[in-house]
C-alpha cells in the first residue's frame, strides 16, 4: 500500500499512539524538518484518504490517526504496520 518507508514510518508511528503526536516528536523520530514531515503527512493522508482513515492535524497540538472502518482499512494497517 505505501512504497516509501518515511511513510510507512510516520504511519506505524501513528498507528501505535492512541494520543496525539506531535511533529517535533515525528522530526525527532525520522530525522527530518517539520517541513519534510507536513508534505509527508499531506501525501500520506491523499492515500489514506482514498482507504477509509486520515490523519487529523490539531493546530499547535499534532497529529492523529482516525480510522474510519475498523474492519477494513484498521485491519489491513495493522498488517501493513506490522509486516
């Protein structure tokens, strides 16, 4: 489903945190700007988007995996995730 492994990295980071992450924590974890991890997250959400989920951004707070179809989309994340 998703080719790049920043990708795969910040979706498996979201995945794994119930809370909101921050994009200092994302930065900090991927070793790239902010910049870099707000086009990541701009691209990654166009593909989650089209599969039942999307990552909502809080203003001064962070980031946020929602998940739409538990049994659809949910269970094929956590395989992708886990893989």
């Amino acid at each position: 489903m998703i080719k790049s492994p920043r990708l795969q990295k910040i979706l498996e980071l979201l995945f794994e945190n119930t809370e909101i992450i921050t994009g200092e924590f994302l930065c900090n974890n991927l070793g790239v700007s902010s910049r870099t991890v707000r086009s990541d997250i701009k691209e990654l959400n166009k593909i989650l988007e089209r599969n039942g989920a999307s990552i909502v951004s809080e203003k001064a707070r962070g980031y946020k995996l929602n998940i739409k179809n538990e049994d659809g989309l949910g269970k094929q994340l956590k395989e992708d995730v886990i893989a």
